[in-house]
C-alpha cells in the first residue's frame, strides 16, 4: 500500500510534511462536549476546518458504545462548527463521530470520534481478568504480585492467576524440529484461558500477561512497510491470540524466510502461525521486561539494594508505579503531548491517533503539539502522550531511544509511539516496552500509526484494555476510519489492560468493633479527594478474599457516614470503595475509587484491626 512505502524512509516522511502545506490536525476532528441535564442535552462542538470547500459537508453520526455501525443524525453546512442532541438519556453513553469532507485526505475526509454521556451508571464489576504470570518470578515478585492482585480484586475484577512456565524456545529458532515444543508451550497457557472463558464466558473479560509467558508469533505481514531487503517481512509476535477465543490459528501454509532477522522467518511446522489477520474476544495487555540490558545501568537499577536481575526489577517498579497510579499515589496533570516528526505523508497521517485521541479525552486547549518529547515530559507530568518518527528496533528519530528511557523518567501514564521495526517488540532493548522501563510514569504503550488506535470511551470510565480489543477488532470499512490496515496480528497493548484513566482518592485505615448484638460496626477514614459523594461496602467469603468476586452490602450510598453496620458477623473480608462523579471534555460518570479491606474472623477481640494495603506505596 502507498503509505507503507513513506514510512521506509524518513527522508520522504519529512518531504511530505513541508509539501502538503497542511496542518496535521486539519486531519482529524477535534470534538468536545457540554452537557445538561434538565433537560438531557448533549452538544458537540468542534475546530472549523479551515480547508473545507464551500458547500461540503459535517455529517454527525451516532451509535452505542458496543455498536458497530453508525446512524447519521445530521448533515450541517461546512461553516457549522456545533449540534445539540436532544434524544438523549441521563445514564446513557453515545458515542459520536464527525466527518468533514477535505480535498486533501486521501479519503476526501477528516474524521473524528467522541463518547458522551450525562452521569454514566457506576461499574461495580468489571468481570473476570485471567492473570497469567511468568512463574520465574512467584518468589522475588511475591508480594509485589500479591499487591497487583489485591489491587484488581479492589478495582471491581475477579482474579483468575495462573502460573506459568516462562518461554523456552528461542523465536529465531524456526527449525520444525522445535516447532512441537513451541506450539506445546502456546496452548498450554491458551488452554488454561479457554477453559476459564468457556466455563463463564460471559464475565471473563481480559487477560494480563505479566513476565515472559511464551510470545506467539503470527503472519506474514510487514506492517512497516519495510519488505523486500529492507528485511521485516514475516511473523510478528501476536499476543492477539491469548485473546482470541473462536479463531482457527493454523501452521501449514506460510513459508516466508526473506525478513533480515531469524525470529521473523515464518515457514510450515515451526509453531509460528500462519494468521496474518485476526480478531480479539478478550482484552489483552502484556508487561514483559525480557531481554532489556539497557537498563543494568540505569540510575534506578544501581541504586536500589535488593534485586540483582534487571528483569525483575524492572516489573517490581512497574508494579510499584501501577499500585501508586490507582490509588493516586502521584498526582498526573489532565493533559497530553505529540511529538510527530512525520506529519502527513501522501495524504495520511500516522499522528492522526495522537491527534482524534488527545484532543477528544482532554479538550484541544490542553493538548501540546510540536512538544520535545524528554523535554517536556521529564519536566511535568502529561496523562496522555504520543510521539512518532522514523524507527529502529530501539529508537524513534526526534523521539528518543532506549538508551534515553534508561536514563530519564517521562512522565506520562498512557502512551502511543509510532516508527520503524520497533512495533515488532520481542527483541533487546526494544523501544516500545522501554517506555514502561523507564523509571517514570508510564503504564502502556502501544505502536499507533497507519494502525489506528482509539481511547475515547477511556474518558467515561472504560479500561483501556476495552479499546485495545475495540481497535485491534476494527474491520475494513468498518467502525472507524483506517488508511487500509485492519486486524492485523501484530496489534498489541503494552501494560496493564485494566487500567482507568481518572483515579478516586480511596478511603484509608478501615477497621472493625462488634457491637455487642452478633455485629460488626466498621469505620474508616475518608477518602482526601473533596468531590466524593460517598460509599459502598463489599464483602467476600475467606475463600474468595483474595481473587473475588465480593458482595455489596449497602443498597444506597453511604454517605455523611464513614460507618457501617454489618448485622451478621461472620468469617469474611470487607471492603470499602470511595464514590465520586467524574466531569470532563466528555461528559460524566460515576466511578469508584480503590478498596481498603479489613479481614474479620468470629473469634476475633472485639477490635479489629484493619489490613490497610495503599499506605506506602511500595508495591511489596
């Protein structure tokens, strides 16, 4: 395909920037939301583009979050730049797409995309989330596993861990002598995720792979254009297939050894897949620090006391961080920064997922573009952050390198980079997972360029590990725009896939009394964030303590109060969650914050004392 080609020289990505003469957001449509709620009333408005032709066209579309198709609801004049949307509901989203039409797209189109809603219901459950764990680590990552249990467990999941044995056969082996060995170590730990699926498939709902469980590699693909002898055609790694549970995955037709590197060589019997296309039915994210020698010189590596394998120390910060992100342990500035040394290049634009998703989660006013990417971010904390140009295994040209990450601390949470090679992430030093190594902020990363990523149900509550499964399942001529890759195996989430973008301070110190009566009277310190409305109490067996799922105890809100009542006391668990309604660029919606938990036994004193999990801070 045409765009492919530009991006195999950096050279002609920035000779298509000066000629194009066209701003990179002219793209795309930067939407925000007012609402209202008496009457219920959204209103979307949007930055006029200048470029449009007179007597063109915005087209206003709608649809349902889990819908696939939109449903045109107006069609407004080139100089209209607002519609107000009055067959609204208060506790519905809609999500919302416009499309202006522009001569210089190479689709005739810019689109943008937006989800919206009026105080979104409260998600009290978020399903089961299969955690699969390289079991090299089940001792020296004890606690810090346990805490990252205890912390989805308190985010509404139910945890289904599963160890596993880390990766044995060397990807650049493609001899069909391993390729039994190979395909053994994938389907064992795909078996123990469609067991669980099958056996409740209505509430497993993602997978996360923490460590180096075994990587599947898929395809014949050339996602970076870089075919031919610039080496990088054939299989890709394809967690996608953890995460697909209706597919066929097949080795018996590929036979591809053209690609520079062995472990992209792809040919009949040797365990890697044939599937170049495919579709997710789970929520799939990886953290996986395998392979990064980079970082034994890091300051945060040498000065630590504890861990003598970068490996495991890189996920024990992770871990850390993932722990003080949830329970707003450091404080992230609501806005975002792109970083594109492309600009369009023959009509397209790798940064246009920077542009649509920052922009529609934060409002255009606090988006920085033309940013330095450390410069900026070693400066002060970003939410979102996006950076594109032209690649290596381990760097991105105006970005930075692997060797910067080590070195520096970028401090945004979520993150999109796009270039060369580095998509194909199972390699040293790779630069897509060396955004999570650095001792900063950042929590996922995902390679987002001619393969569009979307995030914007992100703003009204939804995980991002949602909208990895909603871009990888994107179809040709399907729910969002693409410039002609769809499904391809390579699409993947780095980092947690369960995280949300806006954090509710929790509450702290939950402890116990019997009243005397058979009872228990729990109390707890409030939660510090002054827009909490109040709470919920939970409670589980001692057998589900530990993964969930719990019980809520109170029927309406606890508010005014940070008391609650227990009639029966029996062996069980408590927990209490923080509530608050969420307002931003998109709307509103009620959210919880993290649980603190007590754990009671019948025959316990009559005060109990409560098992406070978010105080420190250290992830052990």
């Amino acid at each position: 395909m045409t765009h492919r080609l530009f991006l195999c020289n950096a050279i002609l990505g920035l000779a298509a920037l000066a000629a194009s003469g066209q701003p990179v957001q002219n793209y795309g449509v930067q939407i925000s939301v007012r609402t209202q709620t008496n009457p219920p009333a959204i209103t979307l408005t949007w930055i006029h583009n200048p470029y449009m032709v007179a007597n063109t066209f915005n087209t206003v579309s709608r649809k349902f979050k889990n819908d696939t198709t939109w449903t045109p609801i107006a069609m407004l004049g080139y100089t209209v730049t607002n519609f107000t949307d009055t067959s609204v509901a208060v506790g519905t989203g809609y999500e919302y797409s416009v499309v202006s039409d522009v001569p210089f797209s190479s689709s005739g189109e810019a689109y943008g995309y937006i989800y919206a809603g009026i105080n979104l219901p409260l998600v009290d459950s978020r399903g089961k989330v299969e955690l699969i764990v390289d079991n090299t680590f089940s001792n020296s990552l004890a606690g810090p596993i346990a805490q990252l249990q205890q912390d989805l467990v308190g985010a509404g999941w139910t945890v289904l861990p599963h160890y596993v044995a880390r990766e044995s056969v060397d990807p650049s082996n493609c001899s069909t002598n391993v390729g039994p060995a190979r395909l053994n170590e994938l389907n064992n730990v795909k078996s123990l995720i469609l067991n669980d699926y099958f056996a409740d498939s209505n509430n497993v709902n993602a997978v996360f792979i923490l460590g180096h469980p075994p990587v599947p590699y898929a395809g014949d693909i050339v996602p970076d254009g870089h075919g031919g002898n610039l080496g990088h055609t054939g299989a890709w790694p394809a967690d996608v297939f953890y995460g697909d549970m209706y597919g066929t995955w097949t080795d018996n037709s590929v036979v591809d050894t053209s690609g520079g590197n062995p472990w992209n060589w792809n040919v009949v019997g040797d365990g890697k897949f044939d599937n170049s296309t495919a579709t997710s039915t789970l929520e799939v994210g990886r953290v996986d620090f395998a392979n990064m020698p980079a970082f034994t010189n890091s300051p945060a590596f040498l000065q630590q006391p504890s861990l003598t394998n970068v490996e495991a120390f890189l996920l024990q910060q992770y871990l850390c961080r993932d722990h003080n992100f949830r329970t707003g342990g450091f404080t992230v500035v609501r806005r975002g920064v792109i970083d594109d040394n492309f600009g369009p290049m023959n009509g397209e634009v790798p940064a246009l997922s920077g542009w649509n998703n920052l922009t529609s989660l934060l409002g255009a006013a606090n988006v920085c573009t033309n940013a330095n990417w450390f410069g900026t971010l070693d400066a002060s904390t970003y939410l979102w952050a996006y950076g594109c140009g032209a690649g290596s295994f381990n760097s991105a040209l105006g970005v930075g390198s692997t060797l910067n990450d080590a070195t520096n601390a970028p401090e945004s949470v979520f993150t999109m980079l796009f270039g060369s090679y580095f998509g194909d992430w199972d390699n040293a030093n790779n630069y897509l997972k060396g955004q999570l190594c650095a001792a900063g902020d950042t929590l996922t990363c995902s390679w987002a360029g001619f393969e569009p990523w979307i995030y914007h149900h992100m703003a009204l509550g939804e995980t991002i590990g949602f909208d990895a499964r909603w871009s990888i399942n994107n179809a040709p001529f399907g729910t969002y725009y693409s410039s002609g890759i769809f499904q391809e195996v390579n699409m993947g989430l780095m980092g947690d896939p369960t995280l949300c973008e806006d954090v509710v301070l929790p509450p702290a110190a939950l402890a116990g009394r019997t009243n005397g009566t058979g009872g228990l009277v729990l109390s707890w310190t409030p939660s510090p964030d002054p827009c909490v409305l109040g709470y919920n109490i939970y409670k589980a067996t001692p057998a589900l303590a530990a993964t969930g799922p719990y019980t809520k105890l109170n029927s309406t809100l606890i508010s005014g109060t940070t008391n609650y009542t227990d009639s029966t006391l029996t062996m069980a668990t408590y927990m209490v969650r923080a509530i608050k309604l969420q307002t931003n660029n998109c709307g509103s919606y009620f959210e919880a914050s993290q649980g603190v938990f007590l754990n009671s036994v019948t025959n316990h004193p009559a005060v109990l004392t409560g098992l406070h999990i978010i105080a420190s801070g250290t992830g052990s």
